[in-house]
C-alpha cells in the first residue's frame, strides 16, 4: 500500500430525473498510486477528470450508480483511457437514459477492484438507486458512498427507481457495521465519518424521506 493515496476532483453540471433539472456539484474520486489509479465516477468534466490521472493506467471506472451526474462522461473517459466502465447491473435502465445502447462491465456485491496493492471492495447498497454502490477500501479506512450516505443523513429517495426504507437497511446492515473510525468520502460534498453518523439513525428513520 506504499504511496497510495486518494485524490477528489469536483465537476459541475446538472443533474436531471422525472422531467427536473439541477446544478450540482459532484466528487470525483482517484484513488492509487504514482502509476496506476481507479476513478470513482464520471461527472460532468472529462478533461478535468483526465488532467487529474495525468500519465497514470486507469485500472478502472467505477460509477457508484447509474444517475446521469455520475456518469455523465464514463464512455469518454472508457475510451480516452483504455479503462472498462464497472456499474452494478440493477442500474441499467439508469444508464440507457444518458447511455442508450452503450455497454457496461458490471460490479456485483463483495467483487474486489484491484489498484495499487490493495483492493477496493464493493458493497450493494441499494435505495438511492437499485443499482446503488459502496466501495470499501480497509486498509486506509475509506468508504466511497456516492448517494448513499452523506453527512447529516441518507441520499435523497423522493424520486424515480429510490425507496427510503430500501436506503435505510442498506446504511444500518452494510455501512453502520464498518468501523467508526472509517472516513466516508462522498457523491457531494464534504465528508464525514462512520462514528459520526451511526448515531442518527433513528432520527432519519423518524423523520422519513
């Protein structure tokens, strides 16, 4: 694990479902070393994105799901890169609405994606998506939750192909049962941690979506 090290680039675009559109601001994750790297989604911006790995192998694009703000430049990056795009396979009809026809290598629940002598493990997470991912990555103590899990709460479940008590058991039976001290690196936004969050559980499940 000498030299690995995880890397955020934040995009900006909009982010579009059921008829509405947003302006957001995603994260993009690189995770590696000096010469080989995974990149944790494909949002709005390839160049940036590209000018972030800079001369490194791109061992592999993993979308966390399948909304059209998280993989919004995938196939670009699948090509300009030589990388095979990984999506869980529960979010197809997802990716066909910004993808329709372009194929997809599929992820699937405790798959290990290897990078840099270490590996990141996939955890299905659905609710916010049915195809919804978190990648582990024990050794350092990171969990890549995309719209799973935020600080202050779960990913938004108000919309198309979501379900909040779907969301629910997916954060208290896979995420709550990494360690506390586990960081949490997001979709959006700032950061938080296991410890942090557990604690609230009952709270969101009171307060509903």
């Amino acid at each position: 694990m000498s030299g690995l090290r995880v890397e955020r680039v934040v995009t900006s675009g909009v982010f579009a479902l059921d008829g509405g559109t947003w302006d957001v601001d995603n994260n993009v994750w690189l995770v590696g070393d000096d010469d080989e790297v995974v990149i944790v989604d494909a949002a709005h911006d390839e160049q940036a994105i590209i000018k972030a790995v800079g001369d490194r192998n791109v061992v592999a694009v993993v979308c966390t799901h399948g909304h059209n703000d998280h993989v919004t430049v995938a196939p670009h990056l699948s090509r300009e890169l030589q990388a095979p795009i990984l999506l869980h396979p529960g979010d197809r009809e997802l990716w066909e609405m910004t993808h329709p026809g372009q194929a997809f290598g599929h992820v699937s629940d405790t798959q290990r994606v290897d990078v840099a002598g270490t590996a990141l493990e996939v955890i299905h997470t659905p609710g916010h998506s049915p195809g919804s991912v978190c990648l582990h990555l024990p050794e350092a103590k990171v969990l890549f939750t995309g719209d799973t899990l935020f600080s202050g709460g779960p990913g938004a479940t108000g919309r198309s192909f979501s379900d909040f008590p779907t969301i629910i058991g997916s954060i208290r039976d896979r995420l709550f049962t990494l360690p506390e001290e586990t960081r949490v690196h997001t979709g959006h936004g700032d950061g938080t941690t296991i410890g942090a969050e557990a604690p609230y559980l009952a709270e969101w499940i009171a307060r509903g979506h």
